[in-house]
C-alpha cells in the first residue's frame, strides 16, 4: 500500500470545514502517515497530531475564532482606530498562544504520535520557515528560501502560522518574525512529500475565495486582497504535488456562530464523501 499524507489549508474560521473531512476519513477507516497544515489548518493538524478527539478540536477551534471576535471588537465601531494604531497587529497573539499551550500541555512538535509539518513565513527574510517533527532528511529538502525549526513547542508554532499580517502581530522566535505561512504556503502539499508520503490528499478550505463576494470595511479589504493574491500560487502548489484536492464548499460566513460552525462541518463531510472514492483508490493502492 503506498503511504499517504494530509495537508490541511488556511482559511480562517473555514477551517472548521477541517473537522468533518477527519470525521468521514475515520468513518472510513483511513489514517495518513504524516500530516501539515497552515494557518487554521495547522490548529487542527497540529491537535490530530497530539490525538487530541475531533469533538475536542471543534471546541478549541471555537474558543480560539472566539477570542479573536473579541479582540478585534474594539475596532468595529472605531475603524480609524486602525489606522492610527502603532501595534504591528490588531491582535497581540498572546491569550490564543496561552490557551494552545494549556491545551497542548506545552508539548514539542517531538511529542507527536504522526509526524506534522507547520507552515509560516519569516517577515524578514521572506522565507519559508517549517516547524516540523521531522527534520528534512536529505539536503535535497533544505532547499534555498526554506528552513526548518524542529525542537519548538507546537503551541509557539501554531501561534506563527495563524498570524494572519495586520490582523495578528508576528511571532518573535529568536531573531525571526513570523507570520502566517499562507503568505506564501497557503495549502503546504510539498510538506507532506518531504516527510515520506507517495500520495498527498489536499483539503483546500479556500477554494470559494475565487468567486464574487461583497467586502465591508479595512479589515474584510486586506483580508480579501490576501486571498484573491494567494489563489493562482495555491493552484500551481496543488498542481505540482497534491494527488487529490478535496475543496468544501464553505461560502464565505463573517462568524463562528453555532449554526455556522455545523454548517462548515457539514460542508466538509460532504466533500469527503464525494471524493472518497478517489481517496480509497489512493490509500489502498
């Protein structure tokens, strides 16, 4: 059988959409043999990695959109606000690290039962920068404009790659200032072929971005320019190493309400379940 790896792709509260592709995947009996996420994937990646409980990692999901709801707050009613401010984001990061530390029990990547990949990017450099269980382990994958950081805790690495720039301020790590790996990653197949696998099944929770919608004030601006800019990388990224691309339909909901939540969920199961057939063939091939 040839070994398959999942990647799971940013999106923000889309990535609850995450939740029922795992779902159906366990109903099948299907379980990859690494793993690699940005942004809102690399949360669920991330905790499925620990093997923390799906229901569990929807209620963490959920306290994390949360939190973030409520630090952006201050500036719905005060727009200028934003432009007046000297912070580097609108959210310091600081409460979302701390709960991913208690709920990770500050675990290292090491720590893992399945080898994971979390995607960011260097503000500075302008690199790549992996957090990975898995060092690369030829010099081949230590390719230019790409490292790797092994020995991290995975709350300070999921805390670098979910710093959405503006929205979140950057992830110091040591000399690094880290932001959202879809700046440049957004759905990190190659990850998972450089960890081993000979299949990559893709879950691209952004696929929608591609169509029409309405934007509303500075923060619905920037965030809709970084997903238009991010599509035509993602394709070719996909193009080149994903098997399978299964891409929910998720529409574009402005918050995790409770019915939201079941709906995103929903719409995950539903692409698994049409693209299972496909995803079998691979797995057991």
């Amino acid at each position: 059988m040839a070994k398959w790896g999942l990647c799971l792709g940013g999106g923000g509260i889309l990535g609850f959409a995450h939740i029922g592709v795992l779902q159906v995947m366990e109903e099948n009996g299907l379980r990859p043999c690494c793993i690699a996420g940005t942004s809102a994937g690399a949360i669920v990646a991330a905790l499925y990695g620990l093997g923390i409980p799906l229901s569990d990692i929807a209620s963490v999901m959920e306290s994390l959109s949360l939190e973030q709801e409520k630090e952006l707050s201050p500036y719905f009613p005060r727009p200028h606000a934003l432009l007046l401010s000297k912070a580097a984001g609108l959210i310091r990061g600081d409460i979302i690290e701390a709960i991913l530390h208690k709920v990770t029990r500050g675990k290292k990547l090491s720590e893992v039962w399945l080898p994971i990949s979390i995607v960011s990017v260097d503000l500075v450099t302008g690199e790549t920068v992996v957090f990975t269980s898995q060092a690369p382990p030829s010099p081949y994958f230590s390719r230019p404009g790409r490292s790797y950081i092994v020995d991290a805790a995975i709350s300070q690495a999921v805390r670098a790659s979910i710093s959405i720039p503006v929205v979140f301020a950057p992830k110091a790590l040591g000399e690094r200032i880290l932001v959202d790996g879809g700046v440049k990653e957004l759905v990190p197949a190659y990850e998972v072929r450089r960890m081993g696998a000979e299949e990559v099944v893709a879950v691209d929770v952004s696929s929608e971005s591609d169509k029409p919608q309405e934007v509303s004030g500075i923060i619905g601006v920037l965030l809709r320019t970084f997903a238009i800019m991010e599509r035509d990388a993602t394709s070719r990224h996909l193009a080149d190493y994903a098997s399978l691309v299964i891409q929910p339909e998720t529409g574009h909901p402005p918050f995790p309400t409770p019915s939201e939540i079941r709906r995103l969920v929903e719409a995950g199961r539903r692409a698994a379940r049409l693209n299972m057939e496909r995803w079998l063939t691979i797995a057991r091939s």
